[in-house]
C-alpha cells in the first residue's frame, strides 16, 4: 500500500510536468501514436463495415458475414506484444511505423465487425419504408441506416481506442514514448513509484476515453434508438 | 369443481383487475371466460393455479381452498395452455410433453411411452418426437402444448387463449379436434378468449367480464344469445346482427357434428405441414 | 530447410534448429505458465459471474452500476494493471490471475444477464404454470437456455485471456510471452515467431474444444436454421480487456 502513496507523491516531484521526460510531453507522445493510428483504423475499417454491410443476399453474404466475424475472433487472438516486438525485430527499433501497422491490425476488426453489424441490423421493413417515401440510396444510408447503426458503430470505435491506447504503452517497450516509458524505465531501475505513476497515468487516459465515448454516445444518437437499445 | 366466493385482485397501484367475483365452474365440462382486453379473465384463470394470488374471497378446487396448497404441488396437478404455447426450446418435443410427469418422479421410459401416445391422440405424428420446438410450425406447437398439459392427467385444464396466434384455418381445425379430444377425457377445462366465435363454439358456459374486473353474464351459449343480460354484453355479442350470426354458425356447427367428421380435420392437417 | 523470409540483417524469420534445441525447456516451460495464467482466471471469473450475473438479473437496480464498474475495469490497460498489483502481490503470479479475472468477469456478467433475459417470458410462465419451484426452473430451463449465450462470452474471455497473458512478459510473468522478449533482446525473430504462432494456435484450440463442449450441450441450437436468432458471439462483441 506504501508503495502506491510513493507513486502518488511520484506526481509532486519536481521536473515531472516539463522536459521531454515530463508529463505533458510522454501524453502528447501517447495521443498523438493513438490518434494516428485511430485514424488509419477509421479511414480502413469504416468505410469497409458500411459496405460489407450490404451484402445481404445470396451465398457472398454468408461469406463476407464468416470472414467479418472470424476476423473478430482472430484480432482477440492476436498476441499484441508478440506482433509489436516482431515488427521492431524485422525493422528497426526507435521507428513509428512498424509501431503502427499491429496497432491498426488490432484496431481494424471491431471497428468493422460492429459497423458491418450495426448495417445488417437494420430491418428491411425500415428500408422498405424509406425506399417507398421515395428517399434515394444515399439518403436512406445517411438518414436512416447511419443514425440506427450508431450505437454499434460507436461500440466499435470506442474498442478500437482503448484497444490502441493500451497498445501504444507497450511502444515504450520497444524503444519509443508515450507514458509506457516511465513503466519499462522504471521496471529497468527498478523504481516502483515511477511505474506505477506510469500505471496510474495510462488507465486514467483509457477511462478518460471510456468516458468520452459514453458522452458522445448520449449526445448523437437519438434517444429513440438509445432506448430500443438499452444501456 | 372450482369455485369463486367473493374474489378479487387489487394492484398496488389501485387497478382492480377482478371485482368481486362469484362463479362456480362444473367439473367435466368446458367453461369460457370472455371479454375485451383488460377485463380480468386471464387474472381469474391465473388465480386458480395462484400464478396470481387473490386479494380477497376464497378459490377451491373440489372443495380445497387453493391457499393451503403449495403452489408448485397445486400446478402440477392443474393443466396450463397458453398462447405461444410456452415450449421448453431446449427439449425435444416428446421430452417437453413429459415435463410434469417427470417432475412428479414418474419413472422416465414409462412418461416417454406416455408422451408418444399423447401425441397421437392430439394428432401429431410420431416422428416428430425427437424434434425440437423451433422445427414445427405454430398449429403443431399448439398440439405439443395441450399434450404436455395433460401428460400428468390432470383433472383440470387451464387455457389461456391457446389457439390465438395460429391462423384462423388451422384454429379452426385445432379447435374441432379440442372439442373431440373433450368428449374422450372430460377435463374441467377453463378456457380464456376474446373471441366470441370461439366462446360460442367451445364453451358448455360462458362468463361474459366487462373492463373493470366484473362479471356481466354467467350462462349456456343459448342462454347467453336468447337473453343477453345488459347493453354490454348486447354489445359484445356484435348486437342483433352479431347475435343472429352467432346462432347460424351455432346450428351449422350442430350439423357437421351430426354429419360426423368434418372436412376441417384433414384440412387443418394439410395446412400444419 | 530454406529461410521463410527475412529479417533486416539476412536472418530468418525461423531457425528451426532453435526450436528443437529449445523444445523440451524453455517452450514447454512458457506453455505450462501461459496454460496455467490464463485458464486460472477463466475458471476464477466463471465461478464468480454465475452468481453475480443471476444477482443482476434477479435484482434489476444492481445491473446498470456492475455493468459501469465492469466497463471501466475493461478499460483498464492490462500492463496498468499488472503493474498496480505489483505493489500488493509482487512478482507472482497472482498479479497476473487477478485483472485477467476481472476482464473475464466484464465479459461474462453481461453474458450472464443477457443470456438470462433470452429466456422468452411465456417459457418462464409455463414453467412455473407446471410446478417448476424458482431453483429448479434456473436449473433446468433458465440456464440450459442461456448456456450459448454464456458460452459466447466464455469463449471471447478465454481467447482474450490467452493473448493478454502475454503481456506479462514484461514485467518477466508472461508465459509464452517470455519467447517475445527473448527475441527481442538477442534480436532473433524465431522465438517470437514460435511464440506468436503458439499463442495463437492455443488460443483456436481452446476456442474451439470450447465450441464443441457448447455444441454438445445444446443440441436444440442446431435444430431447424429457419428461426435461429442471431449468434451470441454479435452480442459479445466488446471481448475482454485490453493489452
């Protein structure tokens, strides 16, 4: 328990919030490997989970359906610290790309397995009825298919941000920032209240991004389909 | 015989679901309760196995009050049909017909045998035994339920709007082949319908309830069409014109049954498949 | 036996002479760990989210805060957690079992409760309509039909288990994780290559015996396709934890 107390007056130490060992530098490090390739995850998966999404009829759909799901399975499988340390190997340690690719193969899969299931969930008696007020293809994607597959696609992308947040701390292991530095720094010194600083620092981002996405969902999904969904 | 002295159910939040009921309902026989939604009759059958325990009176079954019964001991000497029939999805049909028996501590090969000639007698063919619910269609889910309520020959049969959600050619066949079924066991059975066709069809008596929990009519099908006892029941029954109606299909239905089996039966079968 | 591919400097991505030389010790050592971290807590989260699981469901008013506190713990990096525990149960593997425990446990609330409320309303009535007392009517008709959804969630807690397992290696408690930083500091891919792979290979494996023992016991799950509700595994899709 003391050692928990030492960690929190890790914090108070001089020289903890300036530097480029500082604070708000190993968080700008963090966010800005996660939002990287958070966004790479988006612009693939996105787009891939809508249009999959329909493919709803005949013996392709059975197959796309397969492959989107076992892809699921497999992303869980994956071991992370194994695809990250492999990358470094076969490159070059201290570089951000390789970093990236496991990251956004880890990303990819719930991204699209929820937005794909989020589109297959809509009734086809919704579409019907939206096709026979005469909206168009776009206009039934945008106004109806979107705003119901919502919470789904939410779900998915808040995974794939706690997926990749915790990911980017394991970085620090093979050589670059972000608040995983100070756990392997202090694992290397052994220097417990700098780890578990480390620790502290990275499960209160993921929260902090929990908590993000539970607003965002409050905020842009319509209560009527909030309510359908429950939670 | 079951027996209604003074019953009702008063909610916490003030509805009264049954005022005041008095009835007695004759062993042997078939007894509808009838009404609109809301009006009570699926409440007074519930009470009768305590799915619903009545705030005030008395309920006996043959002269037993059903308090002093445990509810699980009393269910299982009482049948209970309901709407979606209530299948267990995880057992294969001869095994749901056998719930009760076996919950009774039935020896399991003898309940099996049992089920398999219950199935026969409600008209499903045996090979279906084996079978899970999701594989039958709606009619023949239905037949499964009224087997596995009598599987334990229990004097009393409790139907809570068991041919509703099938379609109407189907009911009709599932209904003539109740009535059959009826003239071989004689159960006492309780029956609930919103549907007076159906009332008139089946029913040795009717309880006709109105919105509020109450009693309006209690009588025979004729009785009921000869004199109905206030405008609501008047109304029910689809006013002079429903009532004329209602008697032609009565005495239609006497012929067939004059005729002996009806075309129906096949039809049904057919339309099950 | 040509190179696979490789690396920067021309060393294979797997020499197999280190496997053999390393089969019988290091291997099978990091496997025995990596079997034992990851299943204890499977077993610990599965005993534990039975009860609480039927408590949620039973009591409506306990589900929507367990439900927020399990999807905070699943929030929560598992090297965060490890690390935190450290201060408490030291290098062992305790540190390990316990936040691989929660995740399983964020997992399989929900897929307790949820399974518990697939149970359509007018099977319970008949139940109970028959004699069925509230102990035997979970036993036998309640939880049998809950079981593929419980199952799913079973299944995504063990795969997610066998891959966080791994992470461990950092702090030197990671099983076949041990392989991956092996590599790393002899900069030799073969180990993480081997470990990647087992990992991976056990994580099917598990899945699938998994899949048979869920099978087995539901066969009315495989009867008719015509009506089959859409797969436990769309409703557990969030999986458990995160490296």
């Amino acid at each position: 328990m003391n050692a928990i107390f030492d960690a929190l007056s890790w914090f108070g130490e001089s020289g903890q919030w300036s530097g480029p060992d500082g604070i708000p530098s190993r968080l700008a490090e963090h966010l800005w490997y996660s939002l990287l390739a958070f966004l790479i995850t988006v612009a693939i998966a996105l787009p891939l989970g809508l249009l999959l999404g329909h493919v709803r009829h005949g013996r392709l759909a059975g197959v796309v359906g397969f492959v989107v799901m076992a892809s699921a399975n497999a992303a869980r499988a994956l071991p992370t610290l194994g695809l990250l340390i492999l990358a470094v190997v076969l490159t070059s340690a201290g570089d951000l790309v390789p970093i990236l690719i496991p990251l956004v193969i880890l990303a990819v899969p719930p991204v699209l397995v929820n937005t794909y299931a989020g589109v297959q969930q809509v009734e086809p008696g919704l579409r019907d009825a939206a096709e026979g007020m005469g909206m168009t293809g776009v206009q039934v994607a945008l106004r109806l298919e979107a705003p119901v597959a919502l919470p789904l696609i939410l779900l998915g992308l808040r995974t794939a941000a706690i997926q990749i947040i915790s990911t980017a701390t394991l970085a620090a292991y093979v050589g670059l920032g972000g608040f995983g530095r100070y756990i392997m720094d202090g694992y290397a010194r052994q220097e417990y209240d700098q780890m578990a600083g480390g620790a502290i620092l990275v499960a209160v981002l993921a929260v902090l991004v929990q908590l993000l996405f539970a607003l965002l969902r409050r905020f842009v999904v319509s209560p009527g389909v909030r309510l359908q969904t429950g939670s | 015989m079951i027996t209604f002295e003074g019953v009702s159910k008063r909610y916490p939040d003030g509805t009264v679901a049954v005022d005041h009921l008095d009835l007695e309902i004759p062993a042997g026989r078939i007894t509808v309760l009838v009404g609109p939604s809301g009006c009570g009759k699926t409440t007074t059958l519930r009470m009768i196995n305590r799915m619903v325990d009545a705030t005030d009176g008395t309920i006996t079954v043959d002269g037993r009050n059903v308090r002093d019964v445990d509810p699980p001991t009393l269910r299982r000497g009482i049948g209970y049909v309901i709407q979606q029939a209530g299948l267990f999805p995880h057992r294969t049909i001869v095994d749901n017909i056998a719930t009760v028996p076996l919950l009774l501590g039935r020896n399991k090969k003898e309940a099996r045998t049992h089920a398999l000639e219950l199935m026969e007698r409600v008209g499903l063919d045996a090979a279906l035994a084996k079978r899970y619910p999701v594989q039958l269609s709606g009619g023949q889910q239905q037949r499964v339920g009224v087997a596995r309520a009598l599987a334990a020959d229990p004097p009393i049969l409790l139907m809570d709007e068991p041919f509703s959600a099938v379609d109407p050619v189907v009911r009709t066949g599932l209904q003539d082949e109740f009535l059959r079924l009826q003239d071989e066991v004689e159960k006492t059975i309780v029956f609930v319908t919103h549907d007076i066709d159906e009332a008139v069809k089946l029913g040795h008596r009717i309880a006709v309830f109105q919105v509020g929990g109450k009693l309006a009519q209690y009588a025979s099908p004729d009785e009921l069409l000869a004199a109905p006892a206030n405008a609501f029941v008047r109304d029910f029954l689809g006013g002079d014109k429903g009532i004329r109606r209602l008697r032609f299909t009565q005495e239609l239905e006497a012929e067939d049954d004059a005729s002996g089996q009806t075309a129906d039966t096949v039809a049904d079968k057919a339309a099950d498949r | 036996m040509s190179p696979l591919a490789a690396g920067d400097d021309g060393e294979p991505l797997i020499r197999w002479e280190w496997i053999s030389n390393n089969l019988t010790d290091d291997i099978a050592e990091a496997l025995r760990e990596h079997l034992i971290l990851s299943f204890t807590p499977v077993l610990l989260g599965f005993l534990v989210s039975l009860p609480l699981g039927l408590a949620c469901a039973r009591w409506k008013r306990l589900y929507q805060p367990t439900l927020a506190i399990t999807s905070i713990l699943y929030a929560l990096p598992a090297i965060a957690l490890f690390v935190i525990l450290i201060a408490f149960t030291g290098l062992t593997y305790t540190t390990v079992v316990v936040p691989l425990t929660l995740y399983t446990l964020s997992v399989l609330v929900p897929g307790v409760v949820d399974g518990l409320a697939a149970v359509p309303d007018h099977v319970r009535q008949a139940a109970t309509a028959m004699g069925f007392g509230p102990l035997r009517r979970l036993l036998q008709v309640e939880l049998p039909i809950a079981l593929p959804v419980v199952m799913a969630g079973l299944r995504v807690a063990t795969v997610s288990n066998i891959s966080l397992v791994s992470v461990g290696a950092i702090m030197g408690l990671g099983g076949l994780g041990q392989l991956f930083t092996t590599g790393l500091q002899r900069d030799f891919p073969t180990p993480i290559v081997v470990g990647v792979v087992l990992v991976i290979l056990l994580a099917l494996l598990s899945d699938l015996i998994l899949l048979g023992i869920q099978r087995a016991f539901t066969p009315w799950e495989r009867a008719g396709g015509t009506r089959r509700r859409k797969t436990a595994d769309q409703a557990a899709l969030p999986g458990g934890g995160a490296a």
